[in-house]
C-alpha cells in the first residue's frame, strides 16, 4: 500500500532503481536547468511538427503509451501554452483511430491558434480551467465518455488542487490523470517556487483513495511529472 505523507520523491519503480535516487535527481536538474541550444535547456528547444511542446520527450512518449491503452474520447488538456503538446495528443489520437482534445487555457494566442488550425479534432475554450463557466462546458461536451486529464495550466497548489477537484470526476476506472511539472519547487527542480503540483498532489490523494500514483510510468527514470501519472481503480 503506497503512503501520501510526505509525498517528496518519486516513486521508485523497483528496489534496484531506488538505490539510483541521487542519480537521477542529478540528471533531471541538469536537463531541465542546463542550457544546451540558444541559451535554453533541451525542453525549451522541444518541438512537434515546428510547434514548441515544452515538454521532456520521455513524457511525451508516456503519452502516446497512455492515449493506446485508454482510447479515450477526450482528451482534457489545462493549459495549451504555443499548442506543441496538443498538437502532438491529437495526432496520436488520430493514429490510434479516436480521440479529440480540449484545450484550455486563459489565454490562447492568435499564433497558437494558427499553429493548430489544421488539426479537426481539438476544441479551444479560453478562461480560467477552475472557473464554474469552464468547468461546466467541459462536463456538457465530455458528459458519460472516456476521459484521459492532462493538467498544465497554474502550478499555484491552490489551483492545481482545484482542478484536481474538479476534473478527477472525469477520469473513468482504470483511466488517468495526469499533473504536470510536479518536479518544481525542489522535487528536484526550481526549487523557490513554493507548494506546487507535488504538494496539490499530495493532499488530493490524502482524501481521494480511488486514485494511485502508477510508478510503471516511472519506468523512464526521469520525468518532468514524477508521481503525477495517477490512476482511478
């Protein structure tokens, strides 16, 4: 039985990798915070089809990996930023044969909406992912489907709170809900940032004993979202 008190660290997915920790705390603060290209670490150079993703590409294959065994019919992602990474969820659910996506975000450019305008499966709501209007257009289009949640937007652990709150009721059994960048605010990167997506995560779980961190999405070793893949029993 996994414990939530403290949930600090990620994970590990066996005893041989915990013994490997440090190790791969080290990395990840390097490749997250280490220029490489252009003055900008790896991620910040990440793109899908020209369109900036700010993304490890590890996640991103998560993703893909996730999108094929649920086959969800939406796909609820908070927080669109330039659209790489809903780019990128809707052309793997075109390949999986299903799937739309629904961007959220409180700002959507007019750049970001060009960058997705060739792509037939993705619905733009502009606002605040935790206010009643949006949350309640999402229910209306999502209303009894399959649901996989992405949650990218604020990283406040107020806001991320909230949005786990709100959109866990989407999340089907056996289907996931995933928080991003829950490695900020030292687990093990930017440290400064104050209670995050780590520490949202870690009170949701306290009251919400349907969902479970799935450390098989650790597997990877380093992620931008260390104990952030949960999953509904």
């Amino acid at each position: 039985m996994q414990s939530w008190e403290n949930l600090k660290k990620q994970l590990p997915i066996n005893d041989e990798v915990a013994g490997l920790s440090h190790e791969i705390e080290r990395f990840s603060h390097i490749y997250y915070h280490i220029p490489v290209l252009n003055g900008k670490p790896s991620w910040e150079n990440t793109y899908w089809m020209g369109i900036p993703a700010l993304k490890c590409p590890l996640d991103l294959w998560l993703y893909q990996e996730v999108i094929n065994r649920q086959k969800p019919d939406f796909i609820v992602e908070c927080g669109v930023a330039f659209g790489g990474t809903t780019a990128f969820l809707a052309d793997i659910c075109k390949l999986v044969g299903k799937g739309e996506i629904i961007g959220i975000d409180i700002e959507i450019t007019e750049q970001t909406r060009q960058n997705l305008s060739s792509s037939n499966n993705i619905h733009l709501i502009q606002g605040n992912s935790v206010s009643a209007d949006v949350v309640n257009q999402v229910f209306e289009m999502t209303y009894g489907k399959n649901v996989l949640v992405i949650l990218d937007s604020n990283h406040t652990k107020d806001h991320v709170f909230q949005e786990l709150e709100n959109y866990s009721k989407l999340v089907i059994s056996g289907g996931y809900l995933i928080v991003e960048d829950t490695n900020i605010n030292g687990h093990p990167v930017y440290q400064d940032f104050g209670p995050g997506p780590m520490e949202a995560v870690e009170d949701f779980l306290k009251v919400n004993l349907d969902f479970y961190i799935d450390k098989d999405c650790h597997k990877f070793l380093s992620t931008f979202n260390p104990n952030g893949y949960l999953k509904r029993l």
